[in-house]
C-alpha cells in the first residue's frame, strides 16, 4: 500500500493532455440540493460548451467534454487564457455564444460555431465567444486537484478577471439560494451547480461534490431502440426506446428502458436520428430498429411513474426530446441511481 501511494503521489497533471471533466448528480430544486451540503457554493450553469484550457507558456490549448482538441477554432478562449498573469495552469470552464443583451444564444449556436473547422474568422464576427472559468486545476507547476474547492476557486479569483469567472454565491439559506437560482433563469441560463465547498476535483467522477439543479426535469438517457414513424414521418424512425446506465444495479442489465418518446422532434432531429441510428442498427423486429447504445439524448419529464412494464419499476411522463448531446459519450449518461434520486418517496418501491 505505501508504494501505491507514493506512486499515487507521483502522478500529476501533464500540461496539453487533457483529463476527464469532474461531473455533476442532479437534484430536483435548490432546497434539495442545500439538503445534501450547507453550506455550499452555487453557480451559474451556462448552456454552453465545456472547456479545459491548458496554458505552458505561450502554447495554449483547449479541449472539449469528450477531450477533443478544438484549440484552432476557438481563438477568443486562446486569447483570454494568455492574457491571465501566470507561465502555466488548467482551467475548468464554459464556451457560450453570449450577445451584447447579456442573454445567451441557444446551445445550438454554440456548439455548431464550436463544430465548424471552416472559416474560423468569418465566423467569429458573426457569432463571437465568451468564456466563463469555475476551476484551476493547475497553477504554474503545481496541481490543485485535491485542494478543497474554496481554495481552488481562492486561487482562480486571484488569477482571472470577474467578468471572465461564473458568478458565484455562498451560502446555506434556502431563500437565499433559491434568488440565486432565480437570478440565473431570469438571464436565460440553464440553472445552477450547487458545490461542496470541501470536495476536491473529481476528475471522471460524477460524485456528491457538484450537484446541478434545472427549473425542470431532464436526463441524458441512451437511445436503445427506434420505431418507424407514419403520416407525415413515413420512412423515418420516430419513437425513441429511452434508457439509462445500469451502473452496476442488482438486477438490472447494462442499461434500464425508462420509456418511449415521439415528442419534441423537429424534421431536422427526425432527420438526423433516422441517419445516425441506421448506422448503429444491430437488428430489427415488428417495426423497431435496435441499435448500439451510443447516442445521447437530452430528456425533459413532468415526473416519474411507477411502472411494472419496466425493469427498475419506473417511468417517465411526459417524455420530450430537447437535444441530441454529441458532445456526451453513453458512459456519461445518467446511471439508474440518478434516475431514483429524482423520484418522489415511495414512488420506485
């Protein structure tokens, strides 16, 4: 044991090497999130592409959720991690479309100025980026994973300028929290992080330290299957066959169906499901098309239900698509544990 953790010890961050992202459970309102942790530390959760910037010397890079290396089409998140006072650091962060107004654009725009390899330039007039930091995980040859998390962010707000940082509150009064959370609606953000102030930097991890709260319901679920539409969706796969991680769970297999939906597909995302699930077709029967478990869909529900048609006893309502996350692999879809957290007591007995 002492020689692993030595080696343990040893091992650190390397500068243009990306780490996985520390992620976030999920809580239904704010009260339940201060129920878990108080008192903690809220943010502002920006619907906009996560960033990890890593800065050794002039050279800067960054990189996406899923680690991709989008450093050429990003030159404003370049420019703003070189003009921070320091020789090296990673940052933790946020990419968004964010006019003049103050109100973002929606993910959409982001992640398709983002995507695109053509014509950084032109692009950049017409929908330029802001970035947003909430972590350093690095500083200048020393890395800061393991601080607590009001230190690191101490040595973040030391570093970056406050109109560069997410907006940040402490507290452990409901109320209080809950104008916070308001607040962040109100400018046409998601929600916000709620986060232990004593957590370290879970790199990977989707842990008790960060826990995200929305003014509705939603899961990233894996689409498991598809069945083929009719009217005026003839000839495209439509219903969606919806499940999350198993995670490990007595009982369960790999992944758990929570539900179908048809709601909230425009042509467009009927469109490009059709598509990318054919590709992903490993067989078919009575007009559904089973598929690799690879695509992640952005959920919104009314609630859950119990239900003995499905195998952890639970399902949506009212099940809506808003967005397919190519920026998420099915590894960081939301696990069943997530899923019964956000049921009512008694609801999955």
């Amino acid at each position: 044991m002492t020689g692993g953790s030595a080696a343990l010890r040893a091992f650190g961050l390397e500068l243009g090497r990306p780490v996985r992202p520390m992620l976030a459970a999920s809580a239904p309102d704010v009260a339940a999130a201060l129920a878990r942790v108080r008192p903690a530390a809220l943010e502002w959760k920006l619907d906009g592409i996560r960033v990890q910037v890593h800065r050794d010397g002039e050279r800067i890079a960054v990189f996406t959720r899923s680690l991709e290396d989008i450093t050429a089409r990003v030159p404003e998140v370049v420019e703003a991690a070189r003009a921070l006072p320091l020789r090296s650091a990673v940052l933790d962060g946020e990419a968004i479309a964010l006019p003049r107004n103050g109100r973002p654009r929606p993910f959409q725009v982001t992640s398709g100025r983002t995507a695109s390899r053509q014509d950084t330039g032109g692009l950049r007039a017409r929908v330029p980026l802001s970035v947003f930091f909430f972590d350093l995980l690095h500083r200048d040859g020393t890395d800061l994973l393991d601080l607590p998390g009001e230190r690191r962010f101490a040595e973040l707000a030391a570093l970056v300028p406050a109109e560069q940082r997410v907006p940040r509150l402490m507290t452990g009064d409901d109320a209080t929290a809950d104008a916070f959370f308001q607040d962040a609606l109100a400018q046409g953000h998601e929600g916000v992080v709620v986060k232990d102030p004593a957590a370290p930097y879970a790199a990977g991890r989707r842990g008790a330290g960060w826990i995200k709260v929305k003014p509705r319901h939603t899961l990233d679920l894996v689409v498991l299957a598809a069945e083929w539409g009719s009217g005026r969706r003839e000839g495209l796969l439509s219903n969606l066959h919806l499940g999350a991680r198993g995670d490990g769970s007595p009982g369960l297999g790999d992944w758990v169906m929570l539900g179908k939906t048809f709601k909230g597909l425009t042509d467009e995302t009927l469109a490009f499901q059709t598509r990318e699930l054919l590709l992903r077709e490993v067989g078919r029967e009575r007009g559904v098309v089973r598929v690799r478990p690879e695509l992640v869909v952005e959920v919104a529900f009314d609630g859950l239900q119990h239900s003995p048609r499905y195998p952890a006893g639970l399902a949506l309502r009212f099940a809506r698509v808003l967005r397919y996350r190519g920026d998420k692999s099915a590894a960081e879809a939301d696990s069943i544990a997530a899923v019964r957290a956000l049921a009512p007591p008694g609801e999955d007995d």
